[in-house]
C-alpha cells in the first residue's frame, strides 16, 4: 500500500506543477481540455467495467425466478408421472 500512496501523491504534485506552466506560456486552457478528456476517459471505463455487474436485488430477482422455474419444472415432472 506504500507504494501506491507513493505514486499517487508523485501524481498529484505533478498538476500543479504542469498547470503552472502552461499558465506561464498561456495555454492555461489546455489545462481544462486535458482534465475534461481524462474524466469522460474514467467516466467511460467505469461504465465499460461495471455495465454487466448485477446488484445484489437484481442476483436475488434472478434466484428467485430460477427457483420458482425449478418448481414448475418438478410440478410438470410429476404431472407427467401421474398421467
């Protein structure tokens, strides 16, 4: 965990540090389109991770629905066993 704090903290100090500079050259707007590309870019990859992931009411729906088939399915068997 160390070192990821490490990286993360080098990563965060470094903004400022190219914020600063291209304010001193006068592209202090370049600033703003790199920040906006690299939110939608994690907006994005959010989305493409999670988009199969099922909650926890949705994974319950799905046992419910798979016991009540099993119970039909029996219901049938027996019907027929009857016949």
């Amino acid at each position: 965990m160390g070192m990821v704090n490490v990286v993360k903290t080098l990563s965060q100090s470094l903004g400022p540090v190219a914020t600063g500079a291209l304010a001193g050259k006068g592209d202090f707007w370049v600033a703003f389109v790199v920040a906006g590309a690299l939110k939608l870019a994690y907006d994005v990859l959010m989305l493409a991770l999670f988009s199969s992931y099922r909650t926890q009411e949705e994974r319950a729906e799905g046992r419910v629905a798979s016991v009540l088939r099993e119970e039909r399915e029996q219901g049938a068997d027996e019907d027929r066993m009857a016949a």
